[in-house]
C-alpha cells in the first residue's frame, strides 16, 4: 500500500475526518463501536479457551490460537470491505469512514484536555477523576503533580498505539492491516497482562503486539520530537532523551513516546507509580527535569500532540503527492 497513492490519500481523508469529527456520542451511544465488538470476540475467546484446569503450556498454546484467530480476523474482515467498497462508486468514502473510526487523534486529545480542565475547574479531586478514565494507576494515590505526569504519559503513549500505529498499518497493509492492528491492540490492554489467569493465555498477544508496535513507536517519539519547539522545547535535547533514557521503560515501545515528550517539555516522566493493585519502582526518563508537573504542562504537551498529528499527516501527504 505504501506505494499505492490512492491508498495514502484515503489514509489522508480518514486522518483528517477523525481530527475534525473524532468519535461522535450520539452515533457511538446508539450503535457499538467496532472496537467493542472486538473485545467481546476476546471476551468469548477467553472464556472459552481460557481453562484454569488446563496446564500452563495448554493454556499458552490457547492464546496463540487466539491470536491467530484474531489476526485472521481481523485482516479477513478489512480485506472484504476494503475489497467490496472499492468495487462501488464512491466507495472509497467507505474506507476513509472506517479507517477514520479507528484512529483515536481527537478522542485522545478530548481526554488528555479534559484532565487539565478537571485541575482547573475541580482541583485535585476533578483531576484524579478525569485521570481514571484513561489510565490504569490509583488515581487516589496522585497528587497534582502525579495526576499531571499521568495524564502526559498517556498522551504520549496513545499517541504511539491509538495514531501512528493505526495509520502505520493503513499505509502498509490497508483496512487488513489496521483491522488486525486493532484487534491485536485490542488483546493486549484485555487479557496482555501478567495476571494468575492471563500470563500464559495472554503471552502471545503481548508479544505480538510489542512487535507490530515497534515501527510506530520509533516514528511517534520522531514526530513528538519535531514537534517540541510548539512549546519552547529542542527536538534535539528530546531525541537525545530517547536516545539516552527510552530504554528506562518497562516497555520495549512506550518509553520511546514518554522519553520524547519529557525532554520536549523538560519534564520527568515514569519513575515510581501505583496502580490498583501494585506499585512499580520504575527510574525516571529525563531525570533531571521537572517533576512537579501541572495543568499548564498538559496543556503545553496537548499542544505537541496536535504538533506531531499535523508532522505525521504532511508526511502521508508528502509521500502521497511523490507517489502520484
């Protein structure tokens, strides 16, 4: 698809649409979102191959048969719309709709923002409640400055699975390739945690999905890089924090966004956190940055977002208008 123009122009329209229209709640309130339908194909899955009697390598060896399935899935489904749409008139409207409904640039944003606007508006207590809605950690254990280092890490990281990663796939592989993306992504955050139940079931996926995310990961902390003198920041002192600190993350992928973001905005990010039930010990990336984060830093890192957003869509037009 990479060198299929009409592709990368579809891939524009859909990144456009989704950055004007995002996920509207009228539409998604009366029809479920096609990533909900696919969490509850994982949901069956799990349920089903997912056997507490069954021996670690049985149940191993299950979620490799989930993943395949949904990989499977996944690519057949984006293969048939894609493949019935282009037969008809204007069914390339289709593709650009689709793919824009997989691409999370304005709903990230709302969320990011509405965490900022949660600080000002309702204090700590508003913070820690917008905050809950997009990441995993006790919010009740955050003060201001811990609410505000989560709300940017997740900025920076979703930006990575829930942006370029999705319009990665679209360039390389089209509707199949997004689809399988997300339903991959999708496995990861339901049963892609070391849990007594989930790491041997959900070992496959986890895996799987750190390695389709690592091109995006790389182009991410690329884009939020370019992206740091919106703020004030040096796109070589946040390359060199990838370069230096992106390792520093539990995470093969995530530290490569957060460590971009950190030294775009020259604050600490990661270190010690807790969530529901445990607590990790994890260094700081760009220790020596600010670590008493706050609203006007989410506001200055939703300002790099919508940056590397605006970087990573010329890009699709730059290769689109080579390719024509």
């Amino acid at each position: 698809m990479l060198s299929d123009p009409l592709a990368l122009w579809l891939l524009l329209g859909a990144i456009m649409l989704d950055a004007v229209i995002g996920d509207p709640d009228w539409l998604w309130r009366r029809l479920p979102h096609p990533v909900v339908w696919i969490g509850k194909l994982i949901s069956l899955l799990d349920g089903k191959l997912n056997r507490a009697s069954w021996s670690a390598a049985l149940r191993r060896l299950a979620g490799i048969l989930t993943l395949v399935l949904l990989v499977a899935g996944g690519a057949g489904t984006g293969f048939l719309l894609q493949t019935g749409l282009s037969a008809l008139p204007y069914g390339e409207a289709g593709i650009i709709v689709i793919a824009a409904v997989f691409l999370a640039q304005n709903s990230l944003y709302v969320h990011v923002k509405a965490v900022a606007d949660g600080l000002r508006e309702g204090g700590l207590a508003g913070g820690r409640r917008a905050v809950s809605m997009i990441v995993g950690r006790d919010p009740e254990q955050l003060d201001e400055s811990g609410v505000s280092r989560a709300a940017i890490e997740s900025c920076a990281e979703n930006f990575s699975d829930g942006v370029a990663a999705p319009v990665f796939w679209f360039a390389v592989l089209g509707l199949p390739g997004l689809i399988a993306y997300k339903a991959v992504n999708t496995a990861d955050s339901m049963i892609g945690h070391k849990t007594a139940r989930h790491q041997d079931f959900g070992w496959a996926s986890a895996r799987f999905d750190d390695l389709i995310n690592l091109p995006a990961s790389r182009l991410s902390a690329l884009f939020i890089a370019l992206a740091a003198p919106l703020t004030g920041g040096s796109p070589v002192r946040a390359l060199s924090t990838v370069l230096r600190d992106a390792g520093l993350h539990r995470s093969p992928n995530a530290g490569w966004p957060e460590a971009a973001m950190a030294g775009a905005l020259g604050v600490a990010l990661a270190g010690p956190r807790a969530y529901a039930t445990y607590r990790v010990e994890d260094p700081f990336m760009n220790p020596e940055g600010r670590k008493d984060a706050g609203e006007a830093d989410i506001r200055r890192a939703l300002h790099v977002l919508a940056g590397a957003c605006a970087i990573e869509a010329l890009l699709v037009l730059i290769m689109a208008l080579v390719l024509s």
